[in-house]
C-alpha cells in the first residue's frame, strides 16, 4: 500500500501519521496468538522496515544525529523481531523434517534439536 501525503497538515505531522499507523500496525500484529503468531511477527517486521525506508526518504530534513538514532533504535527493533521469527521458522523446518521422514527416523529423533 502507498500513501499520499494529503497537505492539509504540514509536511512533518503527515509523515508523524505515517510512523505512527506503521508502529499501530505493528503492534496490532504482535498481539496475536496461536499460529497467527509466526505471521505476527513477520508483519511487524515489514511494518519496521517502512518505517525505515521512510526515514530514508526524508533523512535530510531530518538531519544526520536524529536520522542515525532513529534508524537505530527501529534497526534494533527488526533485529530483535528476526531473532524471535528465526527461531520459529527453525521450529516449523525441524517438525517438517520429522513428518516427512518419520518412517526412517527413531521417534526422539530431533527432541534434543527441538
């Protein structure tokens, strides 16, 4: 989804709204549950990462000491946000692997993986 920049506000309060709609949705996302999690997460992530390529857009009206903490602080948000979706996505190709190999495989298998 694109957005367009109404100019019924000024330049900085529109791309506030923007920031802000991203970091709602963001959160939205993390609040599910269940199987919805995983995708959850994922979500967040592209939420963060418009985020940052909107900082990008407007990094020079922005200046340079508040663009590096800014871009930081949601850099840091993703990392952490990719360590929690890595781990899941490890979860999810180890159970594939068991289901797919189950006939060859001895029942604990992978439990010291897992």
């Amino acid at each position: 989804m694109g957005y367009k920049l109404k100019g019924s506000k000024s330049f900085s309060h529109e791309i506030k709204g923007i920031v802000t709609e991203q970091i709602d949705n963001a959160l939205d996302c993390l609040k599910r549950s269940g199987r919805n999690k995983d995708e959850g997460i994922h979500e967040a992530r592209v939420c963060v990462k418009k985020i940052r390529a909107l900082l990008r857009l407007v990094k020079d009206s922005l200046g340079p000491a508040s663009f590096e903490a800014e871009d930081k602080a949601y850099r840091d948000t993703a990392r952490s946000l990719s360590k929690i979706r890595d781990s899941a996505a490890m979860l999810e190709i180890t159970d594939k692997l068991v289901d797919h190999f189950s006939a060859q495989l001895s029942k604990g298998a992978f439990v010291n993986v897992r």
